[in-house]
C-alpha cells in the first residue's frame, strides 16, 4: 500500500511540474509574440558605422533597455529610452555609438529581452 501511495504521490507531482513548466513557456511564447520593438540599421551620414533604429510598432509609448555589444572590441553599453508609439530612436557616432557589422543589440522590454544582430 506505501508503494501505490508513493507512486500515486511522485505522478502527480511530475503531472504538477510537468504542466507547470507547459504554462511558463506559454507565458514566454505570448509575452515574444507581443514584443513591441524591433531593430533597423542604416549607414552614418556623418561619422563611422551604422546608425541602430529601436523601432516602437505599439500604439503607446513604451520604455526599453537596450544594450549595445561589440564583440571585437569588448565593448559594451546600456541605453534606456522611451520610444513615442510608432517612433524610433537612433543610437549612433553622434550618441556615443558606432555600430559595425558583428555587433549585437539587445533590447529588454517587460522581463522580456530580444537580441538582434548587425549583420
């Protein structure tokens, strides 16, 4: 009888984190697909690299952390900016950032983050 009860127990905890587990990656999935930002690039007119866009497609303006990587130089840089609703922001040489191909940009929104990359 101890052994029936122990294996009834351990199957329903494993159900328990199994469906646990199932509705934390839905949440994830949902929070991704709602993701309001996304990221451009063009080259600078004035100065080196390129010229990062942080594009808000929602119709409210939002807040978002992004962080600039560069991997060749080992360096990097954190920007947090407020994004008009369907406005961009540009992050460049003028703002202290020359992108180049290799570069990553990382934008965290919600507890939600995104890494795009320079190609």
């Amino acid at each position: 009888m101890k052994n029936n009860a122990r294996i009834v127990l351990t199957t329903v905890v494993v159900t328990l984190l199994v469906v646990g587990a199932f509705f934390l990656i839905l949440a994830q999935h949902q929070k991704m697909a709602n993701f309001p930002f996304e990221v451009k690039y063009r080259k600078a007119i004035t100065g080196n690299g390129y010229v990062d866009q942080i594009i808000n497609n929602s119709d409210r303006s939002q807040s978002v952390k992004v962080t600039l990587n560069n991997p060749t130089l080992n360096r990097t840089k954190v920007y947090s900016l407020i994004v008009d609703a369907h406005q961009f922001k540009e992050i460049g040489y003028l703002e202290g950032w020359p992108s180049s191909s290799g570069d990553t940009v990382t934008l965290e929104w919600n507890s939600v983050s995104k890494k795009f990359n320079i190609p």
